[in-house]
C-alpha cells in the first residue's frame, strides 16, 4: 500500500523538534512555578501557625503568671498535676494530642480562683456557707475566661467540668458518667491524688497511700474505674514520681 504522507523536509522537520522542546520546557517552567506557589503557601501557613502558636504561649504564661502572683504557692501544685494526669492518659492509651491539651488545661484548672479572696483559700478554719459557694464557683470562673481563648483542644470544658463527680454529686453542673468528657475525670483524678500528697498553708500532706485510698475506695462512685486503675498502676507497678 502506497504511504500518501506529504513528505517533511529538514527545514520543517527541524522547526518541529524546537517547537517540541519549547513545549516541554515552558511545561517544565509551569511545574516548577507551581511548586514554587506551593512551597510559598506552604511557608505562609507554617508561620501563621507558629505565629498562633506564638500567641497562645504567651497568653498562657501571662495568665499562669496572674494567678502566681495572686497565690504563688499553687504553681509548683499545677505543674504535679498536669504531669500526673499526662502520664494517666499516656497510660489510657490516648493519642500525644489529646495529652497536650489536658496538660494545658491541668495547668490552667484553677485560673477561676484568681477572683477567690487569698484569705479564703488559706483558711484553716471550716468555711461557711458562702466561703464555699465562692470556691464552688471557680470552675465557671474559669470557663468563662478560657472560652475567650481560641484552643486548638476543648481547655475550657475540661476546666468546668474537673470537678464533677461520677455519682453526679459534684460541681458546678452536677454531671454524671459519660456526661463527663474523659479528660475531665483524668483530670479529676490527677488533681485529688495530687491535693492529698502535697501540703497546703492550711493543713498537711496526707501521703500517697491515704491518696491511692481515696480514690480506690471511690472508684466507680465519684472516680471514673479506668481512670483509677491507670493511676493506681502507675503508683504500684511502674513506679511514678511526682517531679520535684
């Protein structure tokens, strides 16, 4: 069968292999150009990210240092706290994520008392009625000033709800059970056991076997079980200290 293609000459054949390595070469550019707009996007994004991350520090510290100074004994008491609860959820099994912000909220729990007379919380006598609707109160305190915070984690709902209770007897909302997030019962336990180790001004520390018995004998009632069984491993098998 005769081939009826018209025949190219060298001229032509030439002007078409230029002509195809222009192309390749103007699509090579195109990628390049598009890899550079991605990396440009990509370095935006990094540092707004470390811009807010930036942001958030400071507010934290600037809050942390609020409360240090309105009762500086109770920053050494924080930092126990957030290092115990960290380890419960590492133990829980829950992801380096979640961790971060519990520790963050274990930090800032009790930034609510900044509005709690310093007389009330070194009381040593019993308080009254009205002292104890004060201290009752911080945990809403708290909420209230976290939420004007943008947290990459729910820091003011573990905060508001760290006091409640299993058996739904605690405060301020009087939750029960599952209504009850789990890094606030994490945080619960974490900030008894701590409570009942350390000293305050106003009495002495009762020791981790009366602590570890506190929240053995209430487990399933205010303590939530898993979470008690976490921490009481991590006293009796794997040896936790808490940092001096």
């Amino acid at each position: 069968m005769r081939n009826n293609a018209p025949k190219v000459d060298k001229t032509t054949e030439q002007l078409i292999i230029a002509l195809n390595q222009m192309s390749r070469r103007v699509a090579e550019l195109e990628a390049e150009l598009r890899a550079e707009e991605n990396e440009l996007k990509a370095t935006k994004e990094r540092r707004q990210k470390t811009l807010q991350k930036l942001h958030l520090e400071f507010e934290l510290e600037s809050m942390a240092m609020i409360a240090e100074l309105k009762h500086p004994y109770k920053a050494a008491y924080e930092r126990r706290t957030a290092h115990l609860a960290g380890a419960i959820a590492d133990e829980m099994g829950l992801s380096k994520e979640r961790i971060r912000g519990l520790k963050v909220a274990a930090l800032l729990r009790d930034i609510g008392e900044i509005q709690i007379p310093a007389g009330i919380l070194s009381k040593t006598a019993e308080l009254g009625a009205h002292e104890y609707e004060i201290i009752r109160a911080h945990p809403k305190v708290g909420y209230d000033i976290l939420m004007e915070i943008e947290f990459p984690w729910p820091v003011a709902r573990i905060v508001l709800q760290h006091h409640e209770r299993m058996d739904g007897s605690g405060y301020p909302e009087g939750l029960a059970n599952g209504e009850i997030m789990l890094e606030a019962r994490i945080l619960g336990v974490a900030d008894v056991v701590e409570a009942m180790v350390s000293p305050r001004p106003y009495r002495p520390a009762f020791g981790i076997d009366k602590a570890l018995e506190e929240i053995s004998k209430n487990k399933g009632i205010l303590y939530d079980p898993e979470v008690v069984d976490a921490c009481l491993r991590l006293f009796t098998e794997k040896g936790f200290e808490f940092p001096s």
